[in-house]
C-alpha cells in the first residue's frame, strides 16, 4: 500500500522508498509519525475487510469446498478443469453450448461405433455435416491403421483430410495424403522380454503387421484376440516363435486375458518394465504395451500442434481406460453414457450411449452455432 498507493485513503502517493536496492533493499516509509499511525489504521482496516469477504465467500462456497476438499483428499492433486467441474456442478453452472471448438477426436469401439460394430448413419451424417462446415476430425483407436480405414472410410475422412491416431497413439496419418506426421515404435530389445513374461502368465500376445493385414499370436488364440481380428477385420496368423517372426516394426504389443486378471497382470507388468514401457488396461481384458511416453494424450497434441489448432479448441470423445489421458487434455473431455465409470468421473461432460447416438448429442451442443429462440423472425426479412 505504501509503496504502489493500494489504497484510497492514500491514493497514488509513493510513501516508500528502497534504499541500497542493489544490495539488502530495505524499505524506508517518507513521512512523519502522524501519517505513518494513519497508514498502520489504514492496513487494519484493508486487513479486516478482506478477512471478513474472505470469511463471506467461504460461507457462501462450502458445499463446494467440500466437494474440493473431497477431492483433493482422493487423488492428492486437482487441476484447473477438474476445480471447474466440481465447481460447475455444485452451482448448477451448465457448460456453454454453441459452435465453440474447431476439432473432434473420437475413440473408435465403443465411442463412434455401436454394440453392432457399426457408425449409425446420424452418428455418420453429423460427422460429415461438421467437416463440411470446416471442423477437424480424428478418430483415435487402439486398433491397426488397416483395421480402421473402413470406418474412417464411413465418415469420409480422406475426403475431407480427416485424421487417423493408430495403435493407441503411437500414429498419426492424413487420410486424404497418407502423409504420417507422427510414429513411434517399440525397442526390438523389449519384445522378448515381454513375450516371456506373457507365456508365463498365461496370456495371449499379438502383434498388428498392417502390411499383411493380420494379427500375429504368439501364445494361442483366446475369445478377446477373435473378436479385436474382426473388428479390425484382419487374419489371426498363430507362431510357435513370436519374436522371431516380428522381422518388421512394431508399434504396440497387445496382451489379453480374463478381467479379473489382467487387473493384477497390469501392475505386475508396470512393476517389471514400467520404467522402459507405458503399459497400461485399454479394457478390463486388454493390456497394451506401447513406447514409454506415448499415449493418446501424446498424438493428439502432436496433431494439434501440426495443425497450429489450440488444445482449448478440441473435443475428446471415449469411453474406455486409454481414452483418459486425451479427455483430461482436451479443452472438453466427453464421455461417452457407457462408458467406464472411472471415465465418466474425468470428463468434463457425459453424453448419451453409443447406441444412442451419443457424438450427435456432442456435435450439437459444442460444435454447432446455437439458434436464438428470443430472435424475432421479422429481423431477418
């Protein structure tokens, strides 16, 4: 107060000077004992003001102090859009609506499409309706680039130079150039250390060659390595010799076995090759194992940057454990109605199912310039 004039008592008066500045700069007040009483009144008073608005607001704001405090006791740290979304719901603050963000990237299974395996044609006409109008769109997938090129094909990504996240983020293709901005592959070194441990543990491995458009599996095929061949719409090729047989580069290794299991296999395997490998639950019966340091989050803020797009400017769309790290990055993370709760409690905002065209419901509220009900029909004629 004395040195910058805080305070309207005293206005822009400079009552304080520095002296020996450039060595212990200590403070020295101009003016006699009378003002120098006035100035400490002065600060009693400021002081028990901001007390008593500070007590005020702390009054007014505990339901959502607590929830704070809640919070913060469960998981030790919060974030700037983790202190808004408790905030907003404790106030009843619903999120802004209208064309409010450039681009959307959307999971694939369970997100884009529904139980059936298959984009709905709203789901499919808003996407493309979106592109038309200038938005950005990719779709992220823990599955192979040739297991989604007939679902980026459904949504006309090449036509309108959409983008492909492969592999859980370690790939980034333009659909309409084939141009790969980003990739990453796994340490040859790593995949036989683990292969053996996979053996021992009695899961299944495979590995993607998206050239030969098939699934390699190295320790038998299971229930879970059937159906992610036929959504990808690839050929399983079982090998008695895994790391033999992979004389090309890999992207990720993928691991499955009962959910109650692979629970205990994820932090057993963090445990072992945490500090060399991101390992992580992609679904209760996946564990995938990609480069350290890359993970959906990872590729699409490499593609943002590439298209010179702000991250506050971009949607997020999953419903499943690999799509965390994109929704807490994205200036709106959605999850989708089904899916993993865990998901659900890190979004900024849930909307309906899969099956019930939950995108179409992201896209019109977020991407689209919302109609004026009060405007009077006559200003427009």
């Amino acid at each position: 107060m004395t040195q910058y004039g805080m305070s309207e008592k005293f206005g822009l008066i400079g009552l304080e000077s520095i002296q020996n500045r450039y060595l212990d700069g200590r403070a020295v007040l101009n003016c006699g004992d009378a003002t120098e009483a006035e100035i400490d009144q002065e600060v009693m008073k400021i002081l028990k003001e901001c007390y008593a608005k500070a007590e005020e607001l702390l009054r007014g704001d505990r339901e959502a102090l607590d929830k704070l405090a809640e919070f913060l006791i469960a998981h030790e740290t919060i974030t700037g859009k983790e202190f808004m979304k408790i905030f907003r719901q404790v106030k009843g603050i619903t999120d802004p609506e209208g064309d409010l963000y450039e681009a959307l990237v959307l999971d694939v299974d369970g997100t884009l499409v529904g139980t059936d395996k298959q984009v709905s044609e709203a789901t499919r006409e808003a996407i493309i309706e979106a592109q038309q109008r200038g938005k950005t769109v990719a779709i992220a997938s823990g599955r192979s680039i040739s297991g989604i090129r007939r679902t980026a094909a459904k949504i006309r990504l090449e036509q309108f130079g959409g983008y492909v996240i492969a592999y859980n983020g370690t790939t980034v293709i333009n659909c309409k150039t084939g141009e790969c901005i980003y990739n990453q592959t796994l340490d040859h070194d790593m995949i036989k250390p683990v292969y053996e441990a996979a053996k021992e543990l009695g899961l299944g491995i495979t590995v993607y060659h998206d050239e030969e458009k098939e699934l390699l599996a190295g320790n038998g095929v299971d229930a879970y390595i059937e159906a992610d061949a036929k959504a990808c719409d690839i050929t399983i090729r079982e090998v008695n010799d895994l790391v033999r047989a992979i004389d090309f580069p890999v992207n990720k290794l993928l691991l499955s076995g009962e959910p109650e299991k692979m629970k205990q296999v994820e932090k057993h395997l963090c445990e072992k090759f945490g500090d060399r490998l991101n390992v992580f639950r992609s679904d209760p019966y996946y564990v995938e194992i990609l480069p350290k340091f890359v993970d959906k989050a990872v590729a699409v803020d490499k593609l943002m940057k590439f298209l010179d797009i702000s991250k506050d400017k971009v949607i997020c769309v999953g419903d499943s454990f690999n799509d965390l790290p994109m929704l807490r990055y994205a200036g709106k993370g959605v999850a989708m109605g089904n899916a993993q709760e865990e998901v659900k409690e890190a979004a900024d905002y849930v909307t309906a199912s899969n099956d019930e065209d939950g995108i179409v419901e992201v896209i019109r509220k977020f991407m689209t310039p919302q109609k004026d009900e009060d405007a009077d029909p006559s200003d427009s004629l």
